[in-house]
C-alpha cells in the first residue's frame, strides 16, 4: 500500500488495534501505522512474540500484549493503551474467538469464551474509550465483523450470531455519539486467506468449493481488508457512520 496523503494522514492521531499480531488486524495496525498513527498493538499473551516484532517495525508504536476475555479485561486494555500512548483516537474491534461446532451440541464453555471475547468485552473496552473521544470532538470506532453476519456457516452459529450482534451494537453507538465527531462502522470480510484460515484453504476440496462462491475468483488478503479499514479510520470517511463494507469479492451478493 502506498503512503497516504491528505486526509487519509493520521498524523498525531493514536489507535489501539486489537486482535493485531497477525492476519487482518496486523494489517490494519500496519496501514496505520504508515499513515502516520501511534499504534498500540494488542493481542493474546500467547501471541507475544509475533505482537513484539509487529510493533518494532512501526515508528512509535507498542506492543500489548493482554487477554481481552475476563471480566473487566476491555477496560483494563484501555488503561493499559492510556498508559503507553494516551487515550486512543481510533479503536480497532478485531479480536476474536471462532470455534467450530455443530449447533445442537455446542459446548456453553465454548459458547461463554465466544460471547467474552468477541462482544462482552469488546463493548467494555468501547465504554472505556469512546467517552475520551467524545470530549475530544474526533474519534474513529471500527469492527471487524465477517460475512457470516449475513451469510452464517452452519457449524459458526454463536460466532456468526455474535458478529452480528457487533454489528448492530456499532450501529447504536454510531447514532449516539455522531454529533460529537465520533463515527462507528464496520468491515466485512469474507474468505480471506489469513493464518487462521490456513488449515481449512489447505484442504483442496473445500478450497475449491470456497472459491466457487466468490465472484472476483479470488480469495482475498489481510491487506485488502486493511485499504477499507485506513478509509474509515481516516477523516476521508468524516461523513460515513453506521456503514458496514463488505470486503468480500462480492461474497455476500
């Protein structure tokens, strides 16, 4: 992606992605980064490494790497982001658990780590950051929702169910605080090839039945994501509020 300019800069401007050590959000955290943000750059303790050397190839950022999950975990993120940077300007949404299961025998343990993660948290880490945005007049909320929130896969219902609820929980926020200089959207993506999909794309007969369901016959790159997330982020997207992009090929058509 090439440098960006006039109001695609986000020069002086603070992001927390979540999310961040690999696949998409490493790639939105990287756009950032180029478009002159400070990026804080979180994701699992597991994935400390990966978030270490991400954050040291990007001028003034940071690595964070903390478990959005236990209670109260979204707003200690959000000092511990304070603590390094400052109060965000952007938030990043890209965390997430995806766990397979047919939903007549879905485990409820499962079900809670899903439910903790990918919204309860989530909403508390943006009940800890909006507000400071809000007071500041600018401030930029972006999800990582999927294509299952339209499209759900048969064996992902509470993870489909809950990028949905993401969706129309952004959308509420977006009403309200709007007047305020805070936008609140939402990408999409659809098939991409990430690191997380890797096992599946590598099976050839669910690759090819994948790809038959795209109509730019391709499967689609972190960095795909990464071009709609800088656009949102940025004050080229000042007027765009409650939108949610597809980044999907035409996926979801």
């Amino acid at each position: 992606m090439s440098a960006p300019v006039g109001p695609w800069r986000l020069d002086g401007r603070i992001a927390l992605v979540t999310g961040a050590s690999r696949g998409i959000g490493a790639a939105i955290a990287t756009a950032l980064a180029g478009a002159g943000a400070r990026v804080a750059v979180n994701a699992i303790e597991a994935h400390a490494e990966e978030t270490r050397i991400l954050a040291a190839g990007m001028p003034g950022a940071v690595a964070i790497p903390f478990d959005l999950g236990p209670s109260g975990s979204g707003a200690r993120l959000a000092a511990l982001a304070r603590e390094a940077l400052g109060p965000p300007d952007i938030l990043v949404l890209c965390a997430a658990i995806q766990i397979e299961a047919d939903w007549d025998i879905a485990d409820p343990d499962d079900m809670d780590r899903q439910w903790a993660v990918n919204l309860r948290e989530t909403l508390t880490l943006t009940q800890a950051v909006v507000p400071g945005m809000a007071e500041r007049g600018w401030g930029r909320v972006l999800g990582v929702s999927s294509v299952q929130a339209l499209r759900p896969h048969p064996r992902m219902m509470v993870y489909a169910g809950l990028k949905a609820a993401l969706g129309n929980t952004l959308r509420n926020l977006g009403k309200q605080v709007a007047a305020r200089g805070v936008t609140a959207n939402l990408i999409s993506p659809g098939a991409i090839d990430t690191p997380r999909n890797a096992a599946a794309l590598a099976d050839a007969e669910y690759r090819a039945r994948a790809l038959s369901r795209i109509p730019a016959g391709r499967f689609g790159t972190a960095e795909d994501c990464a071009g709609a997330a800088l656009f949102l982020c940025s004050n080229a997207a000042a007027y765009v509020t409650g939108a949610d992009i597809p980044v999907d090929g035409g996926m979801a058509l």
